[in-house]
C-alpha cells in the first residue's frame, strides 16, 4: 500500500512554510516573480521596499528553498521561483482570493491578524 504524501508531510514545516508565505514582503516578492526571473532592482521596485530589506527577505526566501538566485554582470543577482509547486501554491492562492476573498476580508476572528486594508 503506497504511503499517502499527507501522511509524509511534517505539519510543523508545514506551518513554517505558511508563516514565511505569511510575511507582505516575502509574499509582494514571490507575486513579483511569478512573472519571471527578476533583478534585485527589479523587485525593489515592483515591491516598493527598501534594497536592504528586499534583499534580507530575498535571503530567507532563498534559503527556505521557495527562490533561486543567479548572478548576473556588474554585481547583479537575478530571481526566480525555486519549483514549480510554489508557482503553483501561489497561483491556486490567487484563484482561492479571487472566488472567496470576500469572506477572508470580513473575518473578524482575532486569530486571523488585523483587517487587511480594503482597495476602494
């Protein structure tokens, strides 16, 4: 009987991931490079973070395994979305916030963290 991939899974890890994907930068960061490979730069701007603090949560990113870095000419390092899976999580994610984010949005639950900020 084959060993189901649920049962494999730590749920500790899995709540660690969770938590990084949790942070707005790490979060502003992985949506960025859904589009692609980007630059250091690239990502500052698209994110609108300071180059320090893109490049501290870059490293975590990075060493959770979640993005891949490349160098590049003249110092700069390049970007990308480490595994498909993780392409795959966000975008299922987009499409969960697309159909019900209307309910993630109203909960009131103090579990949840503070009211997100509502787009007018």
């Amino acid at each position: 009987m084959a060993v189901a991939v649920r049962d494999q899974v730590d749920v500790e890890v899995a709540a660690r991931l969770f938590h990084g994907l949790s942070d707005r930068t790490r979060l502003s960061i992985l949506l960025a490079l859904l589009d692609g490979e980007r630059s250091v730069s690239e990502i500052v701007a698209v994110v609108g973070a300071s180059q320090p603090n893109v490049s501290n949560h870059l490293g975590c990113l990075r060493g959770c395994g979640l993005v891949v870095d490349r160098p590049g000419s003249r110092r700069q390092v390049f970007y990308s979305i480490a595994r498909p899976e993780v392409r795959e999580l966000l975008l299922a994610a987009e499409q969960l916030l697309v159909e019900g984010g209307q309910a993630v949005t109203l909960c009131s639950n103090p579990l949840m963290g503070k009211h997100p900020k509502v787009r007018s």
